[in-house]
C-alpha cells in the first residue's frame, strides 16, 4: 500500500518540574522543551494512521547535562550559552569531544558489534539492570543492556545534586569542569573510573557527586533528561518521592532518581543512583531495598571493576541479588566465578583472556576461571577495553542465563 505523508507541525510545550529552583530557571526563556513534530501518515483511502508520539522532555535539565558534557546547550537558556561561548569552556568542549570519539570507537562501538555477534544482552521490555559497585558507571551498563527500562546503580560515593552554574564564578567553573576531565581520563585511558580518586574527584562544592558524570554519560549517549529529584525506598520496597528540601524518614535509604528518554523520544525510563554501604549488615537494617529490587519481573545484572567486594565475607545479601539475576554479566571482579559454577539452574559462558589481576586485587586471583577459560571458553582477546587490565590488553567476562530464560 503506497502511503502519502503528511507533516503536521504540532507544537507542544510540557512544563516539567525540575530538580531544584537555580537562577538558570528565573533566567531561561524555555524551561520545558521537546517540540513535538507529529508525522501523520495518509493510506490511499485517506484515511489517518495514528502516529507515535515524541516525548517531552526539560531543556534547562538537559541543557545543564549537556554542558557537563562539552555539547551546545539547545535551549535559549542565556547563562548556558555564556559559559559555552566563553574562552574559559573552550578547552572542555575540545577536551570531551575528543574523549568522546575515543570512547566510541574503542568502546561504545566495539561492544555493540561484539553483543550483537555474541547474542548477549536482553530485548525484553520493562527490564531491570542491576549495576552493584557501580559509581557513575551509567555508560556501560547502558552499552551492554541498552533496552533495560531501569537502572538501579549503588557504591559507597555520595550522589551528590544538580549544579547550578549561574551561581558558580569564573574560578568555580574552572574547578568543576577540571575536576570532570580529571575523572574522563582515567575512563578514557583505563575503561573504568579510579575509586580511590572519585571521593575527591567528586567531593567538591560544585562537583558533589555522582549525578554529574552520569548525566555526562546520558547526554553524551544521546539521552534527554526529563527530572532529577530524590527519593527514598519506603517499608513496602516502594519508591517514594521528595520535594526538593524534604528529608527522608531517618535511616531511610536515598537515592537520586533521573527520569530520561530514548534518542529517539519515543521511550521514558528511570535510573537510580544509591549512596550506600551493600554489606550485609547494612542492609539489614534496610530489608525494603531488597524488597525494591525483587519487585522487577524481569532483572538482569552486570558488574565491572567492581574491587573484588563480594568475594568477602558479609556481602551474602547482595551476592544473592547477583546470582539469582535472570541473566548475569560481569569480569573477573564481581562476584566469585564459583558461585555461578555451583548453580546447576544456570548455563555459564567465558569471554576474553584471563592471565594476571592486578597488583592490589592480587588475592583474588581465580585459579578455576583461568582453567575454564582455557579450555571451556572463547580464550581470546576483547575487541574493547573493560575493566582494570583493559590497558594491558586484557579482560574477561562471565555470562551466566539462568534456565528457561531467552538468550537475547
């Protein structure tokens, strides 16, 4: 059937709440964004097929995340466009994009050919990725499981809380977009981020967290932001929302909740980002996280550079989260290959080369992972970087599908 297309331009501004009332917001002259072109196809009896939808999102929100990143601000926002235009900035915007290209073509790229040829990933709808240890790690959690509708991230760093760049002189910008070079570098050059360095890294007035290298990897993957707030795990393993100054219950879990679209606007999906301690006798003290994360139908989990934390004694709870995960993926630091080999509800396949750890995880080399690798696995080299050998040319991982779950 031969279709005439018709493109209608309906203009549809959505005032979304943002994260916290900055003097960008009072300045801007377009707090809420996302055009809607809605294109109308016409069959040859002229009769209308409904179109899909763009999604709206919030052009401050995405504006300021897009400046994190060294991209061009695309709403009318003049504080922003001063600090892009500014002499001061030139060097970030040359820095980020050229990090940028380097991270697409060693990494990005790379691991979407390798998914692709391998059938690792997952295209159920609704899924969650489970990202313990993470850091800012939004990038390759994003990379692996792109159709994931929701991320839950957590590590010891803070979460830290939108900037607000009209209140930052010229010697603050300097410091913060430093300090978010500072942290691309070792990305960059390593393929993950330095622990010892991010409580430095991002522990500054302006720079406060880790909202701010995941928003640089939301907008650097094309994403649009839609809301940043906060939120706390309720005693049903609910979500509940704060108002910007609310507190949570005491000993109440925290996180920082990013509502995002699709580059293509066509999918909503949510992130959360947890400043929390994942030994067991912390989460004892807060079962609902628990609670939260089994509430997913559908779950999947991935781990990198994760410091060999769960191969210590009192990590039972999360280790449990890993393991009974639909489908795992992880290298040589997550979770102890043995566990995965004592699951007889699990089919475990072996990925890249596995020769040496590094000298500070030297106690947890696996004798039984280099052995299957050899001989059980595709013992040969990752065509990308990941995770602390990646700079020797080396890295492993583990991809482990529990029975009766679809490959891809």
């Amino acid at each position: 059937m031969n279709m005439k297309r018709i493109l209608l331009g309906v203009v549809t501004l959505s005032m979304l709440t943002t994260a916290c009332g900055s003097d960008e917001a009072k300045q801007s002259d377009e707090s809420a964004g996302g055009n809607d072109s809605t294109a109308i196809e016409i069959n040859d009896n002229g009769e209308p097929i409904e179109p899909a939808k763009l999604l709206s999102f919030d052009t401050l929100l995405t504006d300021r995340a897009r400046l994190i990143s060294g991209m061009e601000p695309i709403g009318n926002d003049s504080v922003l466009h001063a600090i892009y235009n500014s002499d001061l900035y030139a060097s970030h915007k040359e820095f980020t994009q050229n990090t940028w290209e380097s991270t697409l073509e060693t990494m990005v790229e790379p691991i979407h050919a390798w998914t692709e040829e391998k059938q690792i990933g997952d295209t159920r709808k609704g899924t969650l990725c489970f990202y313990p240890l993470s850091g800012p790690d939004f990038l390759f959690g994003n990379t692996f499981f792109p159709n994931a509708g929701t991320y839950v991230m957590l590590g010891l760093e803070r979460r830290g809380s939108m900037p607000s760049f009209a209140e930052m002189d010229n010697r603050d910008q300097e410091v913060y977009f430093n300090g978010i070079r500072g942290s691309l570098k070792y990305l960059n050059s390593r393929g993950y981020f330095v622990t010892s360095h991010m409580g430095s890294d991002f522990g500054k007035r302006h720079l406060n967290g880790m909202l701010h290298m995941i928003l640089y990897m939301m907008t650097r993957t094309g994403h649009y932001i839609q809301q940043v707030d906060e939120i706390y795990i309720g005693k049903d393993g609910k979500p509940v929302h704060l108002e910007e100054g609310e507190k949570a219950p005491e000993g109440s879990l925290v996180a920082i909740h990013v509502h995002f679209i699709t580059p293509d606007r066509k999918e909503a999906k949510e992130l959360f980002y947890f400043g929390m301690n994942a030994a067991d006798d912390h989460l004892a003290d807060n079962p609902e996280f628990v609670e939260f994360v089994e509430s997913y139908e559908n779950r999947v989990a991935y781990m990198k550079s994760a410091s060999c934390v769960l191969f210590n004694p009192g990590f039972e709870t999360m280790r449990k989260l890993v393991i009974e995960s639909d489908k795992v993926l992880q290298d040589d630091t997550g979770m102890p290959y043995r566990y995965f080999v004592a699951d007889s509800s699990s089919t475990i396949e072996l990925y890249g080369t596995y020769t040496r750890v590094i000298s500070d995880l030297s106690w947890c080399i696996q004798p039984d992972l280099k052995k299957d690798l050899v001989e059980k696995g595709e013992n040969t080299k990752l065509p990308f970087k990941i995770s602390y050998n990646g700079h020797k040319d080396e890295g492993v991982l583990i991809y482990v599908l529990k029975e009766g779950v679809d490959r891809y």
